[in-house]
C-alpha cells in the first residue's frame, strides 16, 4: 500500500514536471529549428542553430539589448533593496503614530493599475527631460525610477523583519552604533535571505519589464531584451527560429541569477510566511 | 559616525546616477543636435525620423525610398523599426500626455486603426493634402487615411486579398484553375468538400478569434461594420454581414476548415500542405513561397464573392499608410514622402522588385516590374493581377473601432455557429455596439 502511494505521488509529480518543463524544452530544442520546422510543430533538436544565431547577431543588435537590460535590472534591483528594506524595517522597528495609516495607504497603491498611472507618469518625465536630461525621457535611468520603490516590496521586507531579533538592536545600541549603524551592520547581514530572495523577484521583474520601458525608451540604442524580441515577432512573415534563439537567450540571465541564490530564496521565502 | 554613513550614500546615489548618464550620454548629444537642426537646414541636411514594422517589408521600403529621395533640401532619414503594437502603444502615451519628445517625424499606422488616432488626436497629425495628388491614389485608401476633407496618410501598400490554391489538389478533384475563377462561397465549399473528398485535405484554416475572413467579405461588397459616418453600428441590418456569417458558418459545418489558434499554425498549415487554400492578403506571399518544394504547384484567383447586391471579386485585409506628425520638421518629413512614395514611378517597381511590396499609387502600377511571370506561381504575373484588383477594391470608412467590433462579434460568430438564430445574434451584436462605443 505504502509502496502503491509512493508510485502514485511520484507519477503526479513527474507529470507536473514534464509539464512546467516542456515549454523550456520546446523554447531551447525551437532555437535550434528553422523557422518552417517551428510552424510544423518538430519536437527534436535540429541542425540550425549556428543559422540561427548567425541571423540574430546580422539583424539586430542584441548585444546592446543585453547590455541595456543588465544595467537596467542590477541598478534597479540595488535600489529598489536599499530603499524597500530602509522602509521595511523603518516600518516594523520604530514607533510613530500615523505609521500604520501610511502603511496601509501603501499597500492600497498596490492596487492601482500600471496603465492608470502610466500617462500621467509620462507626461512628468516628459517635463523634467528639459531641466534633468539624465534621468528624462529615453534615457535607462527613466526605464526603471518608477519602479524602485513598490509597495510590495516594502511589505515584503516589514513582513520579514518581524522575525528580526530586537534583542540585537539593543545590544547594538547599547555597544555604541549610530540607528543607521545599526541597520547597516547588524539588520543586512542577519537578513541576507531575505535580501537573495527579494533580489531575485526584483531582478526578474526588472529584466522582463515591458509596458513602461516601451514608452520611454525610444531610440534603438536604448532597447531592452523584451523590446527587442517584441519586434523580431512583429514582421510579415517572422523567422521563428531566429526568435526563439533570442528567447533563449533573454532566459538565461534569470536563470541564472535564481540557480546561483536558490538556496537563499527558498529560505527567504520561507521567513516570509512564518512570519 | 552618522554623517559618514551619510556620506557613503549620497556618494553612491550620485554615483547611480553618474553611472545611468554615462550610457545616455548620445541622448543629450542627440537632443541637442535635434535642437539645432529642428526647423533649419544645417550643412549636415535636415535629420527625419521614421518609424515603422517589419525589417523585410516597410523598413526596407523606407530605406529603399532614402536611396530615391532626390528632392532640393537635404534629408538625413533615421528608420528606427519597432513592433506594431509597440507603434500603437508609444503613439497614445505620447500623444494622450501631449509630450511630442522622441516622437518619430513620419509613423506608419495601419488602415484599420488610422481613424482612431485621426480622431482622437485631431491636431497631432500634419495634413498632406497639398504635397501629394489625392487623386492618383487607390480610392479605397483615401476614405481610410483622411479626414473631414483633409488628407492625413500617404497611403502605401495595399492588402488586396486573393485566393492562393494549390493546383495539384484542384487537378486531384477533377478541377482546373479556370474552374475557380471569379467564384462564389457557394462553389468555394462544393470545390472544398470535393477536394477534401479526393486527397484527404482541408480547403482552408481558421482562427475563431481572428475576423479577417468575414471583414473581407463584406468589404467585398462594399460594407463595413459601421454606416459612412465610421462610427454608427451596421451590424443588425446589413445583408453582406448578414451573408457573410451564413458562409462562415457554412464553412464551418462542411467541415473543410483546419481550425488554428495563431500565426504560426496558420503559416505552417498551409507550408506543410494541410489546406489546399488561403484567401488572404497578398503579403502573405512570402510565406507561401517559403515552402519551395510546393514551387509549381500554386496559383492565385480572384477571392471568391458573396452572393448579395454590390458583391465583387476583389477585396482588402490589412494594409498602411505613413503619416507625420504635427512637430519640428514636419515640412521636411512631407517634403519626404511626397517625392518618394507620393510621386516617384520608378521607386514603386523597385519597391516590386527588391520586396513585392505593391503600391496603391496607380501611376506607378505598370511596368516590366508588375508583368513579370512568379515561377512559384507556374508563371503567372500575380502583381499584375494584385494591380489590377486593387484599383477595384471598395471603398468603405473602417471607422474609429474595427477592432472592438472585431471582439464582439468573434463571441457572436460562436453563438451563431451553435445554432442562435442569425437576427438574433446580429440584433445583439448592434445592441452591445452600441452600448458600448457611445
């Protein structure tokens, strides 16, 4: 009976496997199609990859693509860190009166719609493009300003720092350190699961943003990976195998980034629901 | 302590930033040069932008127009592609926020689409009326591009429809090319189910979300989903619709149709010979001839008609036109387009030659270029023939909303093919049109 429950879990979990996996397998095995083989559906690994390739690098330029993405999302996902946790453990850690009204006047913003603020958001870029050309419209740091400082990250870090020892802040406190001291000494180091796991999601998010970068950023230099690949599907007739190597492409940075701070995140995730 | 922490900060804060600037240091380089050439013309010629979708096709129309530019002021053209979609997006942000910033000088917009944004943004748009002559252009192109008697949209390519069929298949089931000539739907089917009968194959593939097939049929007869205003219904009370949905659903339960639910199963149903038929735009012809093992075995008809009051053999799907827009350098963006796809013969064969792409421009629509034989084809002109059903096409206002009537009737179309009675299902449509584009 009990060997019965095994084969039984065993054979669900392998289908739920083949299942999340299939898409990645059809992505990598596609790149290595032509496009004809792609529009018929073939499943087995073909002889077109260097083709491929050989057309992504003529056509377009996805090396500056690339380049642009990584910019984007490793300065994004720094600030958005320092920024979210500062607010996270202000948060949780200090005592004020209207604080939790602020707070949940934040997490109401997570329920506003992007495109609703998105017009308005431009029109604000727009106008600071003439005093502040660095950060205006078109330029990488407009891609990703919007996006550093979500209410759901804040919550993400105060929901984790309640597990958080006070006790340790006392004894910083008590051994001389400065409250930014504190912080910065004490608070990074001890929750540095929770930082690997909030890296990842904001990386991620960063790295596969489309709406806003797509409005901001207009000249070709400045694409990211997704715009890129959003144009490589818009022709006539597209050549899928050329798009599927750049799909596959684009993939690899993500995935690397979650199986290098795996461990971590599994455990900061962890933290954040026992909390 | 304290303040050497602070300073770590700001020190790093500025840093991001420097570190951002660095990268967009062409930005402000560029800007400033837009700054200097907006309006006057430098040593270096006007710089223009444009932007468009598609590398094969508009991109390499834009450049190949850049080659034949030969007007008096000097024109540096930027051709920067973007998706359509992504067009569209960028368009209305901008547009909606009345910041014109990184705006291109000339857009390409798609027909069905290009009354949204006439209307919408009446101000934005630069009229062309008096850089281009109106009257050279394909009727059907000019009711889509202007607006209360100005001319906004250069028009270019047509998306005149035909009907691709394989000729083996035809010749299995007892036909021949002439027997398909200037059919009805009616006899589409009947050649459909024989077809079927004698090699096993589909007539054609179907998106149940995609309306391409019923917008082209009653455009053949010179209808559309709205009255001539472009923006009053005309669902519950139009014969052609009314006898387009009974060909669909007829079609449907002949059971000729491989069903498909995106491009890639369209294009590739019909490469790996599952359907003997495509009636559809003549860009779709690149990707039928990708297949070259199916050279020889491919002709293109007139698309077959409904049989209602003002039905023809010819219609449209798709198609765009150039606009520009209404900021620096307009002038020079008109000046642009007039000489080149506004009036210059010889650039509309090239067009042909290096990218099939064919014009609306009637002028330009003779020469060598267009009567040469399609060796896929077995030899046929098929640009000639393109040509010549393009002057034909009616001309009906694809008004403000073709793409939302497009959604209300794909849930409709489904209703009507389990069996809701056709008055009803038309009757609702009108009704949710209604409450929904006031």
């Amino acid at each position: 009976m009990k060997k019965f429950k095994r084969i039984l879990s065993y054979t669900f979990l392998s289908i739920a496997t083949i299942i999340s996996i299939y898409p990645f397998f059809w992505m990598v095995v596609s790149s290595t199609n032509a496009s004809v083989d792609v529009t018929r559906g073939r499943q087995l690994p073909g002889t077109h990859l260097i083709e491929n390739l050989t057309n992504l690098f003529d056509q377009v330029n996805i090396v500056t693509a690339l380049t642009n993405s990584a910019i984007i999302a490793v300065l994004s996902t720094f600030l958005t860190l320092l920024i979210a946790s500062l607010a996270g453990y202000g948060f949780e850690m200090y005592r004020s009166r209207g604080k939790d009204i602020a707070f949940n006047i934040l997490l109401l913003s997570m329920m506003i719609p992007f495109a609703a603020i998105m017009v308005p958001l431009y029109r604000l870029f727009g106008r600071i493009s003439h005093t502040a050309p660095l950060i205006g419209l078109d330029t990488l740091a407009a891609a990703f300003l919007p996006t550093i400082t979500t209410a759901f990250f804040i919550f993400f870090f105060r929901q984790n720092t309640k597990m958080f020892p006070k006790d340790l802040i006392e004894a910083g406190r008590i051994d001389g350190l400065t409250e930014l001291g504190i912080f910065f000494r004490i608070y990074m180091p001890t929750m540095k699961t929770t930082y690997a796991a909030a890296a990842i999601i904001a990386f991620m998010n960063s790295w596969n943003n489309f709406l806003w970068p797509l409005v901001v950023l207009q000249s070709p230099g400045k694409q990211t990976i997704p715009l890129l690949i959003s144009n490589l599907g818009s022709s006539y007739s597209p050549d899928y195998g050329m798009i599927m190597s750049a799909i596959t492409i684009a993939t690899l940075p993500t995935a690397l980034v979650f199986f290098f701070m795996q461990k971590h995140f599994v455990a900061g995730m962890m933290g954040s629901v026992k909390g | 302590m304290k303040k050497v922490v602070f300073m770590i900060l700001t020190i790093m804060m500025v840093a991001v930033l420097v570190a951002c600037g660095n990268g967009d240091e062409d930005s402000v380089d560029d800007q400033e040069a837009n700054d200097e050439t907006e309006g006057t013309t430098n040593g270096e010629g006007e710089a223009i932008t444009a932007w468009a979708w598609d590398p094969n096709f508009n991109i390499r129309a834009l450049e190949l127009a850049d080659q034949a530019y030969d007007g008096e002021v000097d024109l540096e053209l930027e051709i920067i592609e973007n998706a359509q979609d992504d067009i569209v997006q960028r368009l209305n942000t901008s547009l909606s926020s009345g910041t014109t910033q990184g705006m291109p000088n000339i857009v390409l917009i798609e027909d069905y689409r290009a009354q949204s944004f006439l209307q919408a943004y009446p101000d934005a748009f630069y009229p062309l009326t008096d850089y281009i002559d109106v009257d050279a252009f394909a009727d059907y192109k000019i009711e889509t591009t202007s607006l209360d008697g100005e001319q906004y949209g250069l028009p270019f390519d047509t998306g005149v429809a035909g009907l691709y069929i394989r000729t083996d298949y035809l010749e299995e089931a007892g036909y021949s090319v002439d027997d398909v000539q200037d059919i009805t739907w009616a006899e589409y089917i009947q050649i459909g189910v024989d077809i079927k009968e004698a090699t096993g194959n589909n007539m054609l593939t179907q998106d149940p979300s995609d309306l391409g097939l019923i917008r082209m049929m009653i455009q053949s007869a010179g209808t559309w989903y709205f009255e001539d205003d472009g923006s009053t219904p005309n669902l519950a009370n139009n014969p052609a619709l009314e006898a387009a949905m009974q060909a669909y659903r007829e079609l449907m339960e002949a059971n000729i149709v491989s069903m498909v639910s995106d491009w890639s199963q369209f294009v590739g149903a019909f490469n790996d010979g599952d359907v003997a038929s495509v009636p559809t735009g003549n860009w779709i012809t690149p990707s039928i001839t990708a297949e070259e093992s199916q050279s020889g075995n491919w002709a293109v008809v007139p698309f077959p008609k409904l049989e209602v009051e003002g039905a023809t053999n010819v219609t449209n799907l798709g198609g765009s036109s150039w606009y520009v827009l209404n900021s620096d350098g307009k002038e020079a963006a008109a000046t642009f387009l007039a000489n080149t796809f506004g009036s210059n013969e010889m650039f509309y064969q090239d067009l042909i030659d290096e990218i099939g792409a064919i014009g609306t421009y009637l002028p330009g629509m003779q020469g060598e270029a267009f009567e040469e034989g399609h060796e896929f084809f077995d030899g046929q002109s098929i640009v000639a023939d393109f040509s010549e059903w393009t002057e034909a096409i009616p001309a009906v206002n694809y008004g403000m909303h073709t793409y939302a009537i497009d959604d209300i009737l794909a849930v409709e179309l489904q209703n009507y093919l389990n069996d809701k009675e056709l008055t009803d299902v038309l009757e609702d449509a009108q009704s949710q049109a209604e409450t929904q584009l006031r």
